[in-house]
C-alpha cells in the first residue's frame, strides 16, 4: 500500500504506521519500561483494532518517535497510549510535536473527541502535570517468579488469608452479569472507581454502553464480591510476552475497591485462576494495580516466598486528562 504522509512540523514528517514498520519501532523501543514493554506484543494487535491510529514521525526517513491513540467513550475521548522516542532523540522536544500532530490529527479524523485521558507511572513533576487534571493515583505492586514457584506462593498466601471463607464468596462475571454490574450508575462510588474509569492494563473506559465491547474484546477473567451489586471488582489481562530477561510473561491484575480482605482473597483467585488454565510459564512478571489505600497490606501479605518476590518500592499510576 502506497504511504501517504500526513503532515509536517520542526522537522519531522508524520506517517500512519503499517504492519511493516514493526522492526522498525522495535529498534526505539529496546530500553522501554524496562523490559516490560507491552508493544512488541501488542503492535500487530493494533494495526487491526476498531478505533486505533498509530502514528509515526521520521526526521530525514529515519522513524524518531510514535504515538498511538484509541477512540473510546463513544466517540467522545481518545487515550493516548505508546508514546515513545528514539534514545538519540529525547530531550529534544519530539514527543510534544508528536503529541500535538497526533491531537489535531485524530480530531479532525474524529471530530466528536472533547477529551484525551492517559495513564503514565512516573510522576511528571508540577509544571508538566498543570497543564492536565489529576484524576487519581493508583498503588501498583510488582511481583516477579518462575511459574513454578507460583503454587507455592498460593499456599503461602492462603495460610495468611485473614478470612479463608470469603475466598469461596468470590464469584466469576459472565458476559450478562459484567454488562448489569458495569452499567450500574452506582457502580463508581461503591467500588472507588478511579476518577470514575475501569482502568485495564493502563487504558482508562468508562463504565458505559460503548465500552463494552473493547473490555469485551480484551478477554478478562472478572472476580468480584457479587454478581449483583459488588463492592469490590477485579480482573486480569491474559499474560503476554515481554522482551525482559530474553523472554517472560507480564500478568497484569486490576482492582477495584479498599476493602483489604477481599483484596487479599481477589490476589490469590485471579493467580489460581491463571495457574487453572496453563497460563503461567518462564518467568512471570506481576503488576497488581490497586487502591493506594491497600498497598500495605498487599505488599506484606506477598512476603515471604523465596520463589515470588517484590520488585521495586512503593510505585504509582497517575491517571491524566485534558480537554483537546
């Protein structure tokens, strides 16, 4: 297919990416997030999903930086997720051009877009986070072990369960039940939603009729406290591969809720659930994503395991948001 480019700006053209272009993103992306890049994974996956642009800028044909965009909301916000620059690059101010090519591009392409929403894990500083608005601040705890390790660890963390009953009250979501509770309009305040999103594997939805069939489409395994009216959620994203350590699994678990115990038990369900279903090999890196008001008592309940063990200290996912 014949490339068209889009524009230009200080130097740099825009292009929509292409299948093709993959080695080339890959050669930027070497030393992202620490091995634990989810885009050599997910790159193919985007070329093809309903509402996504990729865009790449190239200074002299030479690819310096990309930024990938998804319409959600139903139509009216965009999350902007991948940004990522070459090494000889940054510093420079590539990522605000591609960024402020990217908003003008995907709102004339979609004009009823009002908001862009991201997640970033390093906090900016004041003078870059004035210009979005905070809307929460998630705990994140890193585990990492071999996959099996990961029994062992359950049994650990069974005999530390508070409450053992209140495991078997947890319950699994079909379609049905995930559609009722989702859009249920109390459901933000009786799960503590952050800044009233679903936030799966950093991408921030509301809990809307539009969304649906992204969450649908992304395959989770849903555990909450009720099938009716929950007041604690959570899921995780099916493991994927990560260049980190020449190949592992990243096992991402999203919660929803402050009350510890259930948070406790949601921990070790989702792991036996994954464990169930063959899903854990090699080494497995964990992210559990949480209210800030649970970290504590996570990370202590986690300790202990010669096979599973913390990764780096108290870390935190921002969510952002702006008009565009």
């Amino acid at each position: 297919m014949e490339r068209k480019c889009l524009g230009k700006s200080e130097g740099l053209t825009f292009w929509l990416a292409q299948p093709d272009d993959y080695e080339d993103v890959m050669s930027i992306s070497e030393d992202i997030y620490a091995g634990s890049d989810y885009l050599p994974h997910r790159y193919h996956e985007w070329m093809e999903e309903p509402g996504r642009t990729v865009i790449l800028a190239r200074r002299e044909g030479k690819l310096v930086a990309l930024e990938s965009g998804l319409v959600v909301d139903e139509g009216a916000t965009v999350v902007l997720e991948g940004l990522r620059v070459c090494s000889s690059e940054r510093g420079r101010g590539v990522a605000g051009v591609i960024q402020r090519f990217a908003d003008s591009y995907m709102q004339q392409q979609h004009p009823t877009i009002k908001m862009k929403r991201m997640t970033r894990g390093d906090d900016p500083g004041p003078e870059k986070l004035a210009k979005f608005t905070l809307l929460a601040r998630r705990a994140i705890l890193p585990l990492c072990g071999e996959a099996e390790s990961f029994d062992g660890f359950i049994s650990l963390l069974k005999n530390k369960l508070q409450s053992p009953g209140v495991l078997s009250g947890l319950v699994p979501l079909d379609e049905t039940q995930l559609k009722r509770v989702l859009l249920d309009h109390k459901l933000p305040s009786r799960v503590q939603l952050p800044g009233g999103a679903i936030i799966q594997d950093w991408q921030p939805l509301r809990p809307m009729e539009g969304n649906l069939e992204i969450l649908r489409r992304r395959n989770l395994t849903w555990l909450a406290d009720s099938q009716e009216a929950p007041v604690f959620l959570s899921f995780y994203t099916p493991p994927y591969p990560i260049p980190y350590n020449r190949g592992s699994l990243r096992f991402n678990i999203d919660m929803f809720g402050t009350d510890p115990v259930l948070a406790q038990c949601a921990l070790v369900g989702l792991i036996e659930a994954a464990l169930a279903k063959g899903e854990l090999k090699g080494i497995v890196k964990v992210f559990v994503y949480m209210d800030q008001s649970l970290w504590e008592t996570l990370q202590a309940f986690c300790e202990g395991h010669q096979g599973v063990m913390r990764g780096r200290e108290h870390w935190e996912q921002l969510f952002l948001e702006r008009e565009i």
